[in-house]
C-alpha cells in the first residue's frame, strides 16, 4: 500500500494531480479543495494516499493533510459510500466540518456534498458517532491554528472547538454545545470568550 507520495507536481487538474516521483508519474484524484490550494506545476508537494482496489481499476485518492485522509477512511467504512462520494463530501466540507456536523445532528449540512442525498447524510450520522471524535476536531484546530498567520488565525477551528468544550463543561451536551457554535455568524476578530457569548444567547 502506498502511504504517502512525495514528489514535484506535473499537472493539476480540477479533480486530480499528477506527481512526479523520481520520474514516475502518479495520477492522483483529490478532492476539489484540495485542487484548489494545490501548489503550483514545478513544486515540491506531499500527498498522503489512500488506494482503492476495485474489479476494474486501482486509484489512488490524495489528501493534502492526514486529518483529512483520516477522516476520509471513516466516511468509506460506511455502507453505501464508496471512495468518490466520499472525496465529493471532503470537497465540500472540511475534516473538522465533517466531525461538527456528525456530533451536531446536521444532515442538511453533509447533504450539501454531491451525491449524499438525506437519507444517506443520517446513516453517515449515525454511524459515524461511534468512529470520529470531538477531541480530533479541536486537536486538529489547534494544530492549523499554530501554522496560520496571527491575523488568519483569528476565530479559528481552535477558538470554536474551544467554545464548544466550554459549553460541555457546562453541562450542555455535545450536540447541543456543537448545534449553538455553528449558529454564531462568526467574525475575524471574535476570540472564543465571544463566541461562547453569542453561544449562549442562541441557547437561551
């Protein structure tokens, strides 16, 4: 199996990469964000793989960060979604999008992904309580945050993982706490103190 692929970008195309290891080149089926925060032709890029053996191909699927490859192998453990649709919902929603919306109830939000219709976007709810954690969403934002620039990092995953922890510790339920996060039109310059606030007037 191959794990990762580290190596200079020969082509990027709207739904896939080619990259040239020592002069061999993979094709790569990425999802549509990571197409678009792809680095340049010429660049030096590594690319955390998962590879799908079926009847009639070999493919290899690529993810710019292992969270993302992570929860990816989580979404395909589900029946019925197989490694495209899950790229399309990691295309349209974040890692971290994707844990809010599972421990939140928001099928609507996981319906968004193309192909995931309603009654697929609640077996992926359900099934996936047991399979993603809470602690992942805010390690990982805390982990983005630290490489971001000071001004970018403003009201970060971090800071609204943190203000859903918060709101747990005070006895609401993750649900709950994660429903109320989501539901703060948040702003650049909100620290998690304000988020909580805003929080906790929707809940009231």
């Amino acid at each position: 199996m191959i794990s990762f692929l580290r190596g200079e970008v020969a082509c990027v195309l709207p739904d896939r990469v080619v990259v040239d290891v020592s002069g061999v080149g993979f094709q790569v089926f990425v999802s549509v964000r990571d197409a678009s925060d792809m680095p340049p032709a010429g660049t030096e890029v590594k690319i955390h793989t998962y590879m799908s053996v079926s009847e009639d191909a070999i493919r290899l699927y690529g993810f710019l960060s292992q969270d993302d490859l992570n929860v990816y192998r989580a979404l395909i453990s589900v029946s019925g979604v197989g490694p495209k649709a899950a790229l399309g919902i990691l295309g349209t929603l974040s890692a971290n999008d994707v844990r809010f919306a599972v421990f939140s109830d928001d099928d609507k939000a996981l319906a968004r992904a193309p192909g995931i219709g309603a009654k697929t976007a609640k077996k992926l709810i359900l099934e996936l309580k047991d399979k993603l954690k809470l602690e992942d969403a805010i390690q990982a934002g805390m982990e983005n945050s630290a490489n971001l620039p000071a001004a970018v990092s403003s009201a970060s995953d971090a800071e609204l993982a943190d203000a859903v922890q918060a709101l747990a510790a005070l006895g609401y339920s993750n649900s709950e706490a994660l429903r109320a996060v989501r539901g703060v039109k948040v702003t650049e310059d909100m620290k998690t103190q304000d988020i909580l606030k805003q929080a906790l007037k929707l809940i009231g």
